[in-house]
C-alpha cells in the first residue's frame, strides 16, 4: 500500500467521525513507518476533523506506527490504548491528548455498523417491494381478461335469444292474410251456387 492510499484509507474510515462534542483543540501527528512511510496529520479544530497528508509541527502528541495498524487504529479495529501497551503504536509528546481519540473512534465505529445495517435492510426490502409490485400488476392484468371475456360470452347469448323471438311474429302475418282471403274466395262462390240453383230448376218444370 502507497502513502497515498494509506492517508486517502485514513480519510475514508476516520474522516466523517463527529467531533461535534470534542472540546478544545487536538492536533495530532502520524507518522508510517514499513511499506508507504510518510507523515500526515489530524486536528480537530472547533468541531470539525480535518485530515491531511502534511507533518504538524505544533502537535500536541505524534503516534508512530506500521501503515496497516493505524488503519485498523483508525476503523476501530485496534485499539489505541491495547496497541500503545503491546508496542505497535509509539507515542510521543502528550499521551492522554493523543489517546483522547479512542472514544471518538468507537463511536464511529458504532455510527457505521449503523449505517452498514440500514443499507443492508434497505437492499433487503427492494426485491421484497418488487415482488409485491409484480404480484399486484398479474392480479389487475387477469381480472380485467377475465372480464373481458365474460363480456364477449355474454353478448352472442343475447342477441340469439332476441332473434328467434323475432322471426315468427314476422313469418305469421303474411300467414294468417292468406287464409282470411281463402276463407273469403270460399264464402262468395258458395253463396253464388246456392242462388243460381233454385233459378235453373223453376225454369225446366
């Protein structure tokens, strides 16, 4: 790992802490030894965290270490005061100054596990929601074919009851005005014959 990459790590683990409640001034300096050596700083100056790759002459402490332990330093992963005891850190100039980061570290530890948690719940929830989603379209989608196939089985019902219905009552008139001018012809021809009847016989006797 480059000395780059270690500040731009130190940065991105310890840099959005909230120093909010810290009071007074703390300026502290780090200097890597090993793999990607150099010196950076970190001051906390009226509320905020700064953090930058330059050397800080007017320090309050300076905390020498092995590039990978002040990054687990920094993640909470190593504990400032179990790696001072156990000589992976070195400290020099004020040690209770310098170890008065560990509770700012563990608070930052805890807001992002937080954090880790939420988006974890959150990328959980998505194919959850997504699911719901598509179940509800499939369920709107088939009712409306299921109705409108009821409407279209309906339709030819109707119009082939109306039909028959219909048909007979119009086939029956012209019908019945047959048969009333049959019945007509029949009556006049019979009464015609019953009249020239008597005539024909009155004559011959």
């Amino acid at each position: 790992m480059t000395y780059e990459e270690i500040v731009a790590k130190a940065k991105e683990e310890f840099g959005s802490a909230d120093v909010s409640n810290y009071e007074g001034h703390l300026a502290l300096q780090f200097n890597v030894t090993g793999e990607g050596e150099g010196i950076f700083y970190a001051e906390i100056l009226d509320g905020k965290l700064f953090i930058e790759p330059f050397d800080y002459k007017d320090n309050d402490a300076v905390l020498t270490a092995d590039g990978s332990d002040l990054l687990s330093l920094f993640s909470g992963a190593l504990d400032p005061a179990a790696a001072f005891e156990s000589g992976k850190l070195t400290v020099t100039g004020d040690i209770a100054k310098a170890l008065s980061i560990q509770p700012i570290i563990e608070n930052n530890k805890k807001a992002a596990k937080k954090t880790t948690k939420k988006a974890t719940a959150k990328t959980a929830e998505k194919p959850a929601k997504t699911a719901a989603k598509t179940t509800k379209t499939a369920a709107k989608t088939t009712a409306k074919t299921t109705k409108a196939a009821a409407k279209k089985d309906e339709t030819p019902a109707i119009i082939g009851l109306a039909e028959p219905k219909k048909a007979p009552a119009k086939a029956a008139a012209p019908k019945t005005a047959a048969k009333k001018a049959t019945a007509k012809t029949t009556a006049k021809e019979s009464t015609k014959a019953a009249k020239t009847a008597p005539k024909t016989t009155a004559k011959k006797g």
